[in-house]
C-alpha cells in the first residue's frame, strides 16, 4: 500500500493530505451554500472556517504530542513535523469548536445555529479522512483472518487485502469508523429537514452519535492513546456525548416554536 498520492516538484503529497484536503474543500463549498439560506455573509463564513481549520489541525497535533510526550518530550524538534502525521481528531473538534463559540461570540451570532451547520459538513470530512488511515496502514484494530473478513460481507476486497500488513490481516476500523460517520450524515440531513427541528439538535446529535460510535470503535483499536490503563479516546467520547445530550435536551426543553432552525429567519451578524 502506497501512502504517497503523488510527486510534484520532488514533494511527496500522502493520500491523507489529499483526503483532508477534500473534506475541507466539499465541507467549505456545503457550509457556504447552508448559510447563504440565512443570509450569512460569505466572507463571514470564510474568515471563521479559515480560523476555525487553522486552530482545529493546531488542536489535533496538540492533542496527539500530550498523549505521547513519553516520546516527544525526548525528540522536541518533531513536535512541528506534521507532515510526517500524529492527528487525534477529538483535538480539532475540542480546539476547532472552541474557535468557533469565540468567533460568533465576537460578532454576537448564535453559535449553536454556526455548529448546526458546521455539524453535517464535519462528519463527512471524518468520514473522507479515515481513508487516508487506510492508505497509511493505520487505525487498524485486533489482527484476524481473511476468512473472517470475508464472512462479514460488508467489507470490499480491497480493503480487506489492504488490511494484510506484513502477512497479517487486520480488523479495518477504519473502514467501519467512516461508514458510522456517513450514516450519521444521513441522520443529520433528516433531522435538519424536519418541521420542527430546533437550533442546537445537530451540534447535540452528531456528539452524542459520533461518540458512541468512537467509543464502540476504540475498542477493537490497536494504536489507541492512552491515559493509564484507559483509553483516551473513549474517555473523550464520554464527555463529548454528555455535551450533546445537555445541549439537546436543553433546547427540547424550550416552547415549541422557539429556536426553530428551519424558521426562516434571517442571522443577524453585527460589527463584521
């Protein structure tokens, strides 16, 4: 399995840059088209989502080097490589959302109708990025057998031979990580359309869904962080789905007709 994509002026660009780079492109262009429905300028879109990326990859590397500082307390000047990976995607959801609550803060926009939107656009971008897992041979879980694979029927051949590394077929986690995070996007999306979906149910879904499924998902993983004997990736999914079942009941709490995300109401940015 060939990590690298291409070559261009002797750099080697990795196929998980490229997935990356796709979620971000498809994620700007949907969010774009989202908030245009509300009259949300685009530049106010831009300048968030280039902030938001920034400090969301920042957060994603941060997060990786505190989990191994065992390492990279002895190699410091790695810290900054990278290109040579060591993302942990809770990192740029904890430092990216954060971003966000600030930025709309600034210009008094409701920040739960911005993560709404944010909502679908980042699952998918998961989704796309796990593959750069696969082409990297990593995310893998527990070692198994062909047959095994096989038999689960919903897994295509070549990922299953791309899971055999150095003779050894592995459980594609990968794989079942991204399909969570699709059917995650179609839950969303549905949600989204209903009557009376109210600002705040897609932030609060797409923690509580893709938590459980990280949670499930960690289990079987092989490369994990850890805190101690505990996984920190599944310690984060716990918190990070408390988050959105307050943030979910909070607003199923409000009158009936209030906070209505499909209300047609046009956002109000001020000072921008």
């Amino acid at each position: 399995m060939n990590p690298v994509a291409f070559t261009i002026f002797g750099l080697s660009i990795k196929w998980y840059s490229v997935f990356i780079f796709c979620g971000i492109v498809i994620s700007y262009i949907l969010i774009t088209s989202e908030c245009k429905k509300f009259g949300i300028p685009k530049d106010f879109v831009t300048n968030l989502l280039f902030w938001t990326i920034i400090m969301g990859i920042i957060g994603a590397r941060l997060y990786y080097v505190i989990f191994n500082w065992g390492y990279y307390s002895s190699h410091l000047g790695e810290i900054f490589k990278i290109w040579e990976g060591g993302l942990a995607i809770h990192g740029g959801i904890i430092l990216g959302g954060l971003t966000v609550l600030l930025y709309c803060k600034k210009y008094k926009v409701s920040s739960l109708r911005i993560l709404d939107i944010i909502a679908p656009c980042l699952l998918f971008s998961q989704a796309l990025g796990r593959w750069g897992n696969f082409f990297n041979q990593e995310a893998y879980g527990v070692a198994t057998t062909l047959e095994k694979l096989q038999s689960l029927k919903i897994i295509p051949n070549f990922v299953i031979y791309g899971m055999n590394i150095n003779g050894v077929y592995y459980t594609p986690t990968f794989y079942f990580e991204s399909l969570w995070c699709l059917l995650g996007v179609i839950v969303i999306l549905i949600v989204r359309k209903l009557k009376y979906t109210r600002i705040g149910f897609q932030t609060g879904i797409y923690f509580m869904w893709y938590s459980v499924g990280r949670f499930i998902i960690e289990s079987f993983r092989t490369d994990s962080l850890m805190l101690g004997y505990f996984k920190v990736a599944q310690i984060v999914s716990i918190i990070l789905f408390i988050v959105g079942l307050v943030i979910f009941l909070i607003q199923l709490k409000k009158p009936k007709l209030e906070d209505m995300y499909n209300s047609g109401e046009k956002v109000e940015i001020k000072n921008f």
